[in-house]
C-alpha cells in the first residue's frame, strides 16, 4: 500500500512491514482487503456492544424489579397505616 508523494518519493502509510508485505500490489484487492477488515473489526465491535447491551438489559431489569418491591412495599405500609389511623381514630371515639 505504497502512495506517491508530491516530491517522487513513496509513503508506506506507516504500516509495518509484515503488512506491507502480504497486501496485494493491486489497488483494487487493497481496498477489497481493508473491507474485509472493517467487516471484521466492526462484527467484533457489534459483538461487544451486544453483549453490553445485554447486561445492561439485565441490571435494568434488576433494578425494575427492586422498584416493583418498592412499591409493595409502600402498598402495604400505606394499608398498614390506614389501619392503624382507623384503629386510632375508633379509641380516639370511645373515649
């Protein structure tokens, strides 16, 4: 992947020269090659951000269930204290 500067001399875009060395002469395999690696680091990335998004999805509904007890929670503390208040307001009478 050798590209021709202004001044004549040639820039290996400072790959390495393993690299250099197994990329096809012909331009249009070069991009044909860097396709196929974009494929394959974007897959990898995709994968990656699936299986973030997986465990996000998982603490999410962690945290939603949390929230659902929470409001049984309050459900029944509420009730509990109707009861209470009734049972106030009752001796609050006998008296």
């Amino acid at each position: 992947m050798l590209a021709e500067e202004s001044d004549g001399s040639t820039s290996t875009f400072d790959l390495p020269d393993e690299i250099l060395r197994v990329l096809p002469s012909d331009p249009f395999q070069q991009v044909d090659v860097a396709r196929k690696l974009t494929s394959i680091a974007l897959s990898a990335r995709i994968s990656l951000l699936e299986a973030e998004t997986s465990s996000l999805q998982s603490k999410l509904a962690e945290k939603d269930q949390q929230i659902a007890d929470l409001y049984a929670q309050i459900e029944a503390l509420d009730a509990s204290l109707s009861q209470t208040s009734d049972k106030l307001a009752k001796a609050d009478e006998e008296k």
